[in-house]
C-alpha cells in the first residue's frame, strides 16, 4: 500500500478518500478478532518511534506521521479499535523467492498448490472471510 523494494507491491494511492474509507473498513473488520498483537513491516531498531506515533494516533487519529501504507491506514486503526497496547515492529531485510511454488516439483502432489495458485478463493471463500456477498 506503499512505496516499496517488495518483489510484490500494488499500486494503491493512499491519499484517495474512498481507498481510506475502504481501509478503514477492512481495519474494523479486522478488529472484530480482537487482536492482542500487532505486527508490522517495520525494522525493530524502529519501534520505538513507531510506538510513540502509534500512540499519538490512538489520541488523534487524523493527526499525520510518518508511518503511511498498511501500517498507519490498517495496523494503527485495529489497534485502536481493539485497545491494542503496542505495535511490534519485526521486519528483517533478506531476499525471498516468491517463485518458489512454482520452481519444485512435488512428486506426491503436483497439481495441490497449481490449484490453488489458479484459484485461491476456492480455499477461502469469501463468507469465511468476513463478507456476506
């Protein structure tokens, strides 16, 4: 939801009303779990920092910082929604191949994870994912 080095990345305008409306929705949705951790993308030499500005957003949510994307527009909102004390900051800086699935072969089952590439929502419907249709 941000500028990112991600091998994956959306392309998703934060400053648009209606995509901070929709966050703010999928941040409520969220919070109906109650969550008692949080944890974010963020690097742990920064949490500090990212825990006084998630608690200066707890008392004024409108009030700007610098944490932008998914953190400020979903992770701070559950928290405060669900009284979450403490945002954990765990990202760690190291390659991933997000190919992988594609790059071995299974010679028990091949097809499984193909299947669900082509298809997620079959292993997920959408009810079990909080919405009604």
């Amino acid at each position: 939801m941000r500028s990112t080095t991600d091998a994956m990345s959306v392309d998703f305008d934060e400053k648009d009303a209606k995509n901070q409306e929709d966050a703010r929705d999928v941040a409520a949705m969220i919070a109906k779990f109650e969550p008692t951790i949080i944890c974010v993308e963020i690097e742990p030499d920064q949490e500090d920092d990212l825990n006084t500005q998630y608690l200066a957003y707890v008392e004024t949510p409108s009030q700007g910082d610098s944490y932008n994307g998914e953190v400020r527009l979903v992770a701070f909102e559950v928290g405060r929604l669900a009284d979450v004390p403490k945002i954990y900051a765990i990202d760690h800086k190291m390659d991933y191949n997000y190919a992988i699935g594609g790059q071995f072969k299974n010679s028990l089952d091949s097809s499984t994870i193909q299947d669900f590439y082509s298809n997620p929502f079959k292993y997920y419907p959408i009810r079990a994912l909080g919405f009604d249709g």
